[in-house]
C-alpha cells in the first residue's frame, strides 16, 4: 500500500461505500467527537482514490462522522493508490496495526472480498499476507450468522460480543435468540447463558425459553431494567445520528438513491428497535 503525504480534502468529498464493512460502535464515536472538539484532528485519514476522482474513506470513519457533525468544512487526509480490493485489504492492514478491528469486522471484509469480488481464500490470504487459515476462519464465523444478526450488528443494535455468542447456535435459531437478547435487553454474559441453554435444552423446550428465560432474569439485579433501558434508548438515538451524518449535503442534493435509501432502511431498523423495546 502506497500512501502520498497529507492532502486537505473537503468532508463533503469523501464517500462511505466501505462504512457497511466496519460496525458502527457509539461509545467510540462519542469519544472520538469528545476528542476532535477539544484537540481537534490529530491524525490524518487515509482515504483511496477512484479512477473517476472520488474519495472514499478507507481508514478514519469516526474521524469523518465526528468531523462532519462538528462542522469541519475539510479533513486532513494520505490518499493511497489501487483497486478495490487493495482498499478493502486496507481496511485490515491499517486497523490490525492499531488493533482497532474486531474479528467479526475483518470476516467482513473477507466476506465482501470473496463474495462480491471473487477471489477464493487462497487469493485472499496472499493480499493480506496471512496464512489461509486466518481467512477460512475468520470467514466462517461471519457465514454462521443470519443476515439479520449481520445486520444488527453493523448498525451497531448489538454489541460484536453478542453477535460472537449468537454465532454458537445453528443459523435457523439465531433469529429468534436475537429477538429475545433484544426484547430483555441482555448483556454478552446473559447472551452467553442464553445460548447455553439453547444448546442444552431439546428443540421442543426453545420456545419457551426464548419466550420468557425465567433461569436467566431471576438472577438480574432488579435496577437493571430501569438503567440499561434509558442507555439503550439513548444508545439508540446516537445511531440514528451516525446514520444520518453519513449522507453528505451533495448526495441529499443529487437525489442519489443508492446513498440515500440504505442509510433509510438502516433509520427504519432502529426506529423499530425502538418501538420493539417501549412496547
């Protein structure tokens, strides 16, 4: 990966088509907002340039949210050069090196790369420079998922740790445990029982136990309810924001539906969320 040196490029001017490839996480984001309005941009992003002169975000995804949600009209930025795939890789590389991307983040990377750019495993371990084995691994565990356990958990609806709990149960189950994780809003630990008595436990007995898991709520501490629904809501609602701060001024003017109607589905599924939990 080549990189030049720093450039200033307007916000405006950097396009997110890899953003579904990292899971949007709001504490962090909070944090790198706290940080940028007091210190400002310490580190420049690094975004690639396409043969048709657009910028997209490579490496700096808070960095861009942050900044276009505190105003700033540019971003210090390294452009790199190369296809598609070289980016993708990127996305890796760089994050690996700051040890800021989870497993479940590189299998979608890896996902994308063999799905959508077809390039088999052993490809893929040669443009990573891994063994193919990291590849084979870290793909299976994002293809155990159902897409809507996938789904939540690049809209950051759950946390990575549950989604690695959910990934235990055959794909067919995993929806309706998804529901009941939502439903009592639990914790990767109650998550972790969960799944354990999943697997423990009969097909015959499933319902009952994603019904009401009686077993798991009659050890919750009784303030936990109150509490931790006030920062899912919240939590929530810092979504929506991050959602929306994606879409530049540019796209909403262009009228460019395959920007904008994602960021829509993605609104909507959090809405939901929503209503699901104050019912």
């Amino acid at each position: 990966m080549e990189t030049v040196s720093s450039i200033t490029i307007p916000v405006n001017d950097i396009g997110q088509r890899y953003a579904d490839l990292r899971i949007i996480q709001p504490k962090a984001d909070k944090a790198m907002e706290r940080s940028m309005r007091r210190y400002g941009q310490l580190t420049p992003v690094v975004v690639g340039r396409h043969p048709d002169e657009r910028y997209e975000m490579v490496d700096g995804f808070k960095r861009l949210r942050a900044g276009r949600k505190l105003g700033y009209p540019e971003l210090q930025a390294k452009v790199m050069a190369g296809s598609v795939r070289v980016m993708k890789a990127a996305i890796i590389h760089l994050n690996t090196k700051a040890r800021t991307i989870a497993d479940l983040e590189t299998g979608l990377v890896i996902q994308s790369l063999c799905r959508q750019d077809g390039l088999s495993q052993v490809e893929i371990a040669a443009l990573l420079d891994r063994h193919k084995s990291f590849v084979c691994r870290r793909l299976q565990l994002v293809e155990k998922l159902s897409g809507d356990v996938i789904e939540h958990l690049k809209l950051g609806l759950i946390n990575i740790t549950i989604g690695r709990e959910l990934a235990r149960l055959p794909a067919g189950n995993q929806n309706r445990a998804l529901a009941t994780v939502i439903k009592y809003r639990f914790s990767g630990m109650e998550t972790h029982r969960l799944v354990n008595l999943l697997l423990k436990q009969p097909r015959w007995n499933h319902e009952s136990i994603t019904r009401y898991p009686a077993a798991i709520l009659n050890h919750r501490h009784p303030d936990r309810a109150r509490g931790s629904g006030r920062m899912d809501l919240y939590a929530r609602l810092i979504k929506i924001e991050v959602f929306v701060s994606t879409v530049t001024p540019r796209e909403l003017k262009q009228n460019r539906a395959k920007v904008i109607l994602p960021v829509i589905d993605r609104i909507e599924t959090a809405l939901a969320g929503i209503r699901q939990r104050l019912v």
